[in-house]
C-alpha cells in the first residue's frame, strides 16, 4: 500500500532537516506542510530540496493536517501517518504503526501509555480527563489522547480528507470510535523537543485547547 508521512511544522528550524532525513533513510513518500512559518523553516525546506507545501497563512494543527489528507488521496495514496515537525515521533516507530493497518486496523495511535504508566503531571492530568470524556462518549478506553503520532488506512483517509470536523488528535480519536473505525494503540517512546517552543508552553493556550476540545467530544462527534 503506497502510504504519505505528513509532517505539519510550524518554525521548526531547529528540527525539521534531521527529521526528513530519518524519514527519507527509510525510504517512505513523505510532505512536509509549513504552516506560514516566520523562522528559517522556509528557507531550509526550499535550500534542502525536501517535498513540501508551504502556507501563506498560519491555519493551525487541524486545518494543515487536512491538507495533507487532501493532497494524500488527490495522489493516489492508500494510507497515510502523520508525525510532528519538533521531532518527537521517532521515524523508527513508523513501521510499527503501518503494520497494524496491514493487518487490518483503520486507525493506530502511537501512544506513550500501551505499556508504561502514565505520570501525574499537570500535563498529563489533562490527558487522563480526555480519556475519560472520550471513554464516556464512545465506550472505549484510550491510553493517550493527545498523541499526534497517527497511522491510518485508506477508508478513514478520505474521510478526514472530506468530512474533518474536530480541532485536535482527541477529538479526531472521537470520530473514529464513533464510527466504530478498527482502532488500536503501538507503544511508542517519543523525544524530547530539540528546540522551538511548544504550543503548550503557553498555560492558558492549553487551558482553552481543553476546552474546545471538550466542547467537540460532547457536542459535536456524534
């Protein structure tokens, strides 16, 4: 199955070469979407020859991704997995993911929680009360919500491609168990960011990011 590595990056200077690298090493098709980024992305990407789009405005997370679904299934691609521009998801684990939807499965998370405990950081707090909204929506237990490491198949490609209408990975993960997709989770050790800043290093930025995410699994992912 011919699969496309969308790679969202948004002033990712300090991570996006090394990353396509590691992806390019492994020989998968891969688009790296720069989301109207005002650091030296731009610049590397076109310098460095690597396959990208670039955006004239900022759209955020979800509208780029869509994108990438949507460039996916215009080029005739049969599956697709999306990995952050900071460098977090290891290219390594890809494979991993993908082997599930060989096997069958729509939909596979990269999740840091399969087989390790989940800490009780702020941070994580916040993960354990998506779950359980998503827990409560849908019926099914998720490990980590808000992993954006995702591998998907052709079915659940076209529709994000077309009918994408949730903000973030939680949500998104809403859509696909509501529709009863096949999903499961791969253990996965994601890095540390090497440098840029993370939009969640902003608290009240992931105080509203909760709450519209939470708003979009009760209200709207029927």
């Amino acid at each position: 199955m011919k699969i496309l590595v969308i790679i969202p990056a948004f002033n990712e200077e300090s991570n996006i070469e090394k990353l396509v690298e590691k992806v390019k090493l492994l020989d998968y098709d891969y688009l790296v979407i720069n989301d109207c980024s005002t650091d030296n992305t731009p610049r590397l990407l076109d310098e460095n020859k690597l396959n990208h789009l670039d955006l004239d405005n900022n759209i955020g997370l979800a509208g780029v991704t869509q994108i990438g679904f949507k460039y996916a299934v215009n080029h005739g691609y049969g599956g697709a997995i999306v990995i952050d521009g900071d460098g977090q998801h290891p290219p390594v684990y890809i494979k991993s993911l993908l082997d599930k939807v060989s096997e069958g499965y729509d939909y596979v998370v990269g999740s840091r929680f399969v087989d390790k405990s989940k800490p009780y950081t702020m941070r994580m707090i916040g993960s354990r009360i998506l779950s359980f909204m998503i827990k409560l929506k849908t019926g099914v237990s998720v490990s980590d919500p808000t992993s954006g490491m995702r591998a998907m198949g052709g079915e659940v490609l076209k529709d994000f491609a077309n009918n994408m209408n949730f903000i973030a990975e939680p949500d998104a993960l809403c859509h696909v168990l509501k529709r009863k997709y096949k999903y499961t989770e791969v253990q996965v050790d994601m890095e540390e960011r090497v440098g840029g800043v993370s939009y969640f290093v902003n608290p009240f930025r992931s105080i509203r990011f909760m709450f519209n995410v939470i708003i979009s699994i009760l209200l709207f992912q029927w």
